[in-house]
C-alpha cells in the first residue's frame, strides 16, 4: 500500500484520482438507480401476476394499481421540489 502512495506522491497522482473518483460515483449513481426501478418494476409485475391468479379482473387490478399512486422516486422528486421552494 505504501509503494502505491508513493507512487501517487512522485506523480502528483492525486489529480488523477480526483475526477477518476467522481466518473466512479457518477456511474454507481446511474447503475444504483436502473437497479432501484428494475426491481420496482420486477415487484409491480409479481403484484399483477398475483391479483391475476386470485382471479382478479383487468378493472379491478387497474383501481389497486391507481390507489397505490405514484413511483417511489417520482414522490422523492416532488418531495426535493417542495423542500427547494421553502
């Protein structure tokens, strides 16, 4: 580890990592977030394939889908709007 450090120190290796570190946590951001909404989507389709099996109409099924409202990260963003409007 000290090598590398060193390494860093004789090359000013640290201007580097710096945007090399933020490009990282960009992509983590954007990976995290498809991940988040794919696993929504995952779990409102095994919602409909059980109210399906329960013998539910495609009416019925579309009132329990309305009442459940928006998207989780669309009421996060509605909620980030409120707070920057204070």
């Amino acid at each position: 580890m000290s090598e590398v450090l060193q390494f860093l120190e004789r090359t000013n290796g640290i201007w580097i990592l710096i945007p090399l570190s933020g490009i990282g946590l960009g992509v983590v951001s954007v990976v995290m977030t498809f991940w988040y909404r794919l696993r929504v989507r995952q779990w409102e389709l095994s919602l409909k394939h059980a109210m399906l099996e329960r013998g539910m109409s495609a009416e019925e099924i579309k009132l329990v889908l309305e009442a459940t409202g928006k998207k989780p990260w669309e009421r996060c963003w509605e909620h980030m709007d409120r707070r920057q409007r204070v």
